[in-house]
C-alpha cells in the first residue's frame, strides 16, 4: 500500500527534528565539481560546481549554498546560478536564482528573489527578460502553505544530510512548481550501486527526487558514501552530470570494507595507448582546423603581427616584452594618445650601424 502524504510529511518532520537547529553540519561543508555530458555523443558541454560553507544570515548560524551550472544544450548556451541561506533545520532565509538562455539575437533571462518574513511567510520577486522588455511578478506566502518548503539551495543540503546521516523513508516536502506555486516534492532512497572511479570500486548511495508538478519532473542522483555528488541526471533530458575524479576532500569511512590503494606515480605512456594516441591525433587536427579557420576569418591577424614582427627586428629593443606591450596598446580606444614609440629606451642603440 501506497505511503500517504501524511505519513510522508510526518518523515520530513521526523527527519528535521534530528537536525540541530542552532548548528550547521560540518560533514555536508565541502565543494562538488560534475562535468556535464550528452546522453547521445557523450561529450562535455557543461559543468556544475556546487559548494556549502558555514555562514551567517541576519545573525543566524546558516549555511551558505552556491550553486552554478552552465552549458550548451543544442547549441544554445544555457545556465542557472544559485545563492542561498540556509537554516540548520533546513529553512531558506534567502534564496536568489537567476537563470539565462542565450538563443540567436535574443538573450532570455530570470532572476527571482525568495526571503523569508518575520512571520514565516515569504516575499517573492521574479524578473523576466525578453527582447530587452523586464516583467516582473510579486508573490507573498503564507506560513502554511511554506510549511516543510525546501528550495532549490535547501535541496542541495537535504540530499547531501540524507546521504550521511541516513534517510530510512520516503519523504514529502514542497518546493515551487514551474509557475512558482507551492507543489510537493518527494524524496527516496534508490538501491545502492557499486562504480568505478579511478581503478576504485566504491558503493553509492542513491537519492531520487520527484518535484509533482502539473508535469512531473524526476531527479535520480548518486553520492559517495562522504556525500559527494557522484553524478546526477533529470528523466528525459539530453544530458546529465558525472564527476570525473574523486574529489581531494575524499574521506574514507572507518567503517567502510575498502581501502583506497596506493598506485604510486608511475609514468602514463600515452603515446603506447593505441586509443590514447588516436584521440589525440583526432584533437590535434581538430584544433588545427579551428585555428585555421579563425585566421582565415581574420586576416587582419596576418598583417597585425606581421607589423609588429618588422617594427621589433627594425628598432630591437632590449626589453621586448615592454616593447610590445607599449605597441599594441595604440589598438586600444582606452589608451592614452602619445606618440608611438617615440622613446628611446626602446632602441637598442648598440644594433644600430653607424657608417
């Protein structure tokens, strides 16, 4: 039988009277850095980098979350950038978002503000951008409906508590929907799986979060045993986020079955690799292409360095990096009119012949 919303509020209730709501814990304070990979070609075009530190709001003992996740999905540059206080019981004090789609000759943007009143409502402004036309759209929150809220910062620290303290159940809290009303998510835990990173086989611990939304939107994440985000994906989207290595804050549980091996710093003979060697041969004539092609859109790359290559063997300065610096700030709009290298500390006076 099915868990009633009650009973999975009640866990969220139980779980957050566990937390001590006058101090931060230590264990979630780290910094996690994914790459972000398509699911079709498995290439990088992205990255998440997520960090928790200690921090104080408005006098409060909090934490401070700060997330920043940015792409390209289908040749659109995308991102989301998240500041938030957070409470140690898991209340959002304050929470800013701002989100960005750069399509073709139309920048869209959204910027929101949350923060929490004296009442334990909350205050909500959300800029829109479009066309270079703002909108803007004030809501207020009551206590109740804001009961168990977890925004998107508090999301992070939740996941993170749930990994090293244990989440037993499932869970019900509320977030905001996509029109920014009050919807419930949930959380549970998935069945632990074994992965391998760096030669090392680890067991991970897996969280799936479920925002029931008029659309249902899907989150499966999976951390290391210390809480450190091993990768996350979103139901059918064409990416999703993986670490690449483990993290140098890695911890070893004491009470874990693994010990983490020392393979000592041998030399990586990538040239004897025949797969190795075959992307970097692919590499190298892709970035040859791509320098090419940037200079046969630029010819004036040509005669710029051209004239400054002529200009140096003429005058053969002694200090050639001053030199430089002194000629190609005459491109600059900012730099001070004088005449171009009108001084003479920039002769080299012994190189020039006398008859």
């Amino acid at each position: 039988m099915a868990a009633t919303d009650e009973t999975l509020s009640g866990e969220a209730s139980n779980f957050i009277s566990k937390l001590d709501s006058n101090k931060v814990e230590s264990r979630v304070l780290f910094k996690d850095r994914l790459v972000t990979l398509s699911e079709n070609t498995g290439k990088e075009v992205g990255e998440l980098t997520v960090s928790v530190e200690r921090s104080t709001h408005t006098g409060r003992e909090c934490y401070l979350v700060q997330a920043s996740s940015n792409g390209v999905v289908d040749t659109v540059p995308v991102g989301t950038n998240i500041t938030a206080y957070v409470s140690p019981s898991l209340e959002t004090l304050e929470h800013t978002q701002y989100e960005y789609v750069n399509m073709p000759g139309n920048t869209l943007t959204k910027k929101s503000v949350l923060s929490v009143e004296e009442d334990g409502g909350y205050h909500f402004n959300l800029v829109n951008t479009a066309g270079g036309q703002d909108t803007t759209v004030t809501q207020q929150f009551t206590p109740d409906e804001m009961t168990h809220f977890i925004s998107e910062g508090a999301n992070i620290v939740l996941q993170r508590l749930a990994v090293v303290l244990g989440m037993k159940s499932r869970m019900s809290f509320r977030a905001l929907g996509v029109n920014n009303s009050v919807v419930p998510v949930t959380y549970a835990m998935l069945e632990s799986r074994s992965i391998s990173v760096q030669n090392v086989t680890l067991d991970c611990v897996g969280v799936e979060r479920t925002l029931e939304d008029e659309e249902p939107t899907t989150w499966q994440l999976y951390f290391l045993n210390d809480g450190h985000m091993y990768t996350r994906s979103q139901i059918d989207s064409p990416v999703y986020m993986k670490i690449k290595s483990l993290p140098e804050t890695f911890l070893k549980d004491e009470e874990a079955d693994w010990v983490f091996p020392d393979f000592g710093k041998g030399r990586l003979n990538w040239e004897d690799d025949l797969e190795m060697y075959s992307l970097f041969l692919d590499r190298k004539e892709e970035l040859k292409e791509d320098h090419v092609s940037y200079m046969r859109r630029h010819p004036e790359l040509k005669a710029i360095l051209g004239d400054f290559l002529q200009f140096l063997l003429m005058r053969k300065p002694s200090d050639v990096i001053e030199f430089a610096a002194d000629f190609f700030s005459s491109y600059s709009s900012s730099a001070e009119l004088k005449p171009t290298f009108a001084h003479s500390e920039f002769v080299n006076k012994s190189a020039i012949r006398t008859e």
